[in-house]
C-alpha cells in the first residue's frame, strides 16, 4: 500500500445496516446509497377489502421492503402510494412492474410502479 493510503475497511453502516467497504464515512454513504434502489408504487381504484394486504405480501413474497406509504379513499376510490426499497428484490424492477399490473388487473386496480428518479424526474417542477 502507497504511504498515506487508507484501506478500505468493511463495517456496517448505519443508515442501511448492511456491511460496506469504505475509506471514508462519505465514501461509506455513497457506496451504501448504491446499494439502495428506490421505487414509486402507486395503486388506484373502486376500494375493496384486502388491496393493501395483497400488494404487501407480494412485496414480502419478493424481499421488497416498503420504506413509507400513503393510502386514503376519495369519494369511495382508494388511493396509495408506497416507496419501496428494490435493493434485496428477488427479481428485476421490470419483472415486478409486470407482476403489480398483472395483480392490479386481478384487483379490478391500476397498479404501477417507477424507479425513483424518474418518478422525481417527471414530478419536477
């Protein structure tokens, strides 16, 4: 190793307990935020008893936690919007894309789902 150098030492971060390699505590954040990929969902529809409970146990069936969400019902439409963490998902974001529409068309709801920064993208003001 060159004078000065600093190894990359492995330690849990913090922010999403998981073990990263870092020189540096920025350095740490920055791979760590690699690691996390964020996703917008959003289902709309005639409300009905169990929506919330069957997009969750997908979401548990393929690793994928759910970070926040937002639900209410509008003159008997529900509405929810959920940020999800992607990073541990067992298949693809399109794979899950595909899936939620197929479980939305099964609901008799509009399920969609976008990564995160093009969510942010198009939402900019």
């Amino acid at each position: 190793m060159a004078a000065g150098a600093t190894a990359a030492v492995p330690r849990v971060c913090g922010v999403f307990n998981r073990t990263c390699k870092a020189v540096s505590g920025n350095t740490m954040i920055r791979l760590c935020e690699e690691y996390q990929m964020n996703a917008i969902i959003t289902v709309v529809g005639t409300d009905q008893v169990g929506i919330i409970a069957k997009v969750s146990t997908y979401l548990a069936t393929h690793n994928i936690n759910i970070i926040d969400i937002s639900q209410t019902i509008l003159s008997g439409n529900f509405v929810m919007m959920m940020m999800v963490d992607l990073s541990g998902s067992t298949i693809s974001i399109q794979e899950n894309k595909t899936a939620l529409e197929t479980l939305g068309v099964e609901l008799g709801v509009s399920i969609s789902m976008m990564h995160e920064r093009v969510f942010a993208a198009m939402h900019r003001i």
